[in-house]
C-alpha cells in the first residue's frame, strides 16, 4: 500500500502528535496570561494584551512560523556570537512548538476572557463573602465554569492548531507532510500520498471533536440548555 511509504508516513504522525500536543499546551499558558492580562486593572497589561492578540489573529500563520523561525535564529546567534558562544542550531521542534503555541495563545486569549466573562460576577463575589481566597475562588467557581463555557472555541482552536501543525514541515521538521513530499518526489504521486496524509488528518480530527464533545457534556451535567424555537 502506498508503494511501501505508508509505515515511514505513519511514522511521521508520532511527530505530528507530539508538536500538535506540545503547541497546545503552550498556546493554553499563553492564553490564560493574555486573558488575565485583558482582565486586569492594569491599562498596561490589558495594552500589551491587545496589541499581542491584535498582531498574531492578523498576520498568517506561514508568515509568522517564518518570521520567528529564521529572525529568531539569526537574533539568537547575534547574540551567541557577542558572547563568544559560536553557531546556535535552533531545533525545529522547539521552534515550531513554541511558535504554533504563541500563535494560538492568541486566540485562546479571545477564549478563555469570554468564558471568564461568561460566569456571573455574583458567584465570585459570593465566594470571597465565605471567605474563599481569591485562589480558592479562581480554583474552586471561576475554572471548573470557564471550562464548560471555552469547549466550544477551544475545539475549533485545538482542531485549526492540529492542521497547521503540517507548517512545521517548512522548517524541516520530519513529519508526515514532510514525508510525504519526499514519498510523492520518489514516486512522482504527489496526489497519493497527500490524499491519504488528508485522510489522516480527518481521522485526527473526527477523534477530537467526538472526545471534547464528550468533555463538554461532561462539564455540562446539571446545566440546563436554552432552546430556541
């Protein structure tokens, strides 16, 4: 089956799902700091909050994985060769990990504000009159609700942030997009090859939307839903 490419293609999912996993967990950090961050009573934090996600949810994703790959390889060994340090090879992996997930950090911002929002202001000021820390209150009221209300927005992040984990195929990164290309160059079948790595990737995911609908209804029980007729 695929001329014998398809174990070397699967092998490449590995990578895949590491670098979609790695990027999540970043871009999560990201957004719940930038979403803190427009929440604040700071005006300098809520400033650089907005110009952060105003920049990134405006410049493509291909542009900045470019961008942040090769101006930040050439900074750092700005850097390295002021200290005396010779030549600095950026991993690819880290490179596009950390890029995807500063990329979509900026969306889950947009996410995790309006699920925060979303909570009435009542039950957090009722914790704090029980005596709850602003800790507790955060831990135990504002988190557990946020979740239920970002499901939505954080399956479409997660699953636009699972396709565009193939842009780390660009700066070398040995994926299944990247083997792909070498399979179709070998066997002059481009067609082939990225029709099943697309396959793949619906698999992908199909899974995930099946599972976070399954984590919603689970943050959901008890909630009554508003029906429109």
């Amino acid at each position: 089956m695929l001329h014998g490419y398809l174990p070397a293609i699967l092998g490449g999912l590995q990578s895949t799902l590491a670098v979609a996993a790695t990027s999540l967990a970043i871009a999560c950090v990201f957004g719940i700091l930038g979403a803190a961050a427009k929440l604040s009573a700071s005006r300098a934090a809520r400033t650089v909050a907005g110009v952060y996600t105003t920049i990134i949810r405006g410049v493509p994703d291909l542009v900045l994985m470019l961008l942040i790959f090769y101006g930040g390889q050439i900074a750092i060994n700005r850097l390295a060769d002021a200290a005396g340090w010779g030549y600095v090879d950026i991993n690819p992996f880290i490179a596009g990990t950390a890029t995807l997930g500063f990329i979509f950090g900026a969306f889950l911002t947009e996410t995790f504000r309006g699920a925060i929002l979303a909570i009435p202001r009542g039950q957090m000021e009722a914790g704090q009159a029980f005596g709850l820390s602003r800790g507790q209150v955060m831990r135990r009221i504002t988190l557990p609700q946020m979740v239920r209300h970002a499901i939505p927005g954080f399956t479409n992040s997660w699953l636009v942030m699972l396709k565009a984990s193939a842009l780390v195929s660009i700066i070398g990164l040995d994926d299944m997009v990247h083997r792909a290309s070498l399979a179709s160059a070998a066997t002059r079948q481009p067609f082939t090859f990225y029709a099943a790595v697309a396959l793949i990737y619906l698999a992908l995911t199909t899974i995930s939307i099946l599972g976070l609908r399954w984590v919603e209804a689970r943050y959901s029980l008890g909630v009554r839903k508003v029906e429109f007729k």
